[in-house]
C-alpha cells in the first residue's frame, strides 16, 4: 500500500499507509477532498472593508460606545 497523502496538524506528510482505493488513511480521508490552503499558505486578506466611508466608521464607533454605556448603566440599574 502507499503511503498516505494527509497532512498532519504539524504540517508534516502521514506516515500511515493509505486505505484500499484511496490516497489517504482513515484519520485524513477528509481531506481528500478538502479546498483548504495549506497551512504555510499566505493568509488572503479581504480588502472590501477598506472601501468604506470614513464617515460611515465613525458614525458606527460612535452607535456601538452608546449602545455600549446604555447596556453598562442599565446593568448598574437592575443589580441586586
């Protein structure tokens, strides 16, 4: 049989041998199929979050720290 062509967590090739008409062992037959990158793949960086309005931040910021001293001063409220 030939060896197995998973991945473990350290990065490093299985040393297992494969199962019966697959390339992988049974601990990394999932990944047989897997899309994922690999581990020492560079990371993609989702830049559509640059494309907001400055404004349209600051206008967020400034909703999450009122909603923020509402939930806290509320809190102070009702404690028991």
């Amino acid at each position: 049989m030939e060896q197995c062509h998973g991945k473990t967590k350290a990065g490093e090739r299985c040393k297992r041998s494969a199962s019966a008409d697959s390339l992988y062992c049974s601990t990394h037959a999932g990944q047989a199929g897997d899309s994922a990158p690999e581990p020492d793949a560079p990371e993609v960086v989702d830049e559509s979050c640059w494309d907001r309005d400055p404004v349209e931040t600051l206008i967020l910021a400034a909703a999450l720290g009122a909603a923020v001293v509402v939930v806290l001063t509320f809190g102070r409220l009702f404690k028991a």
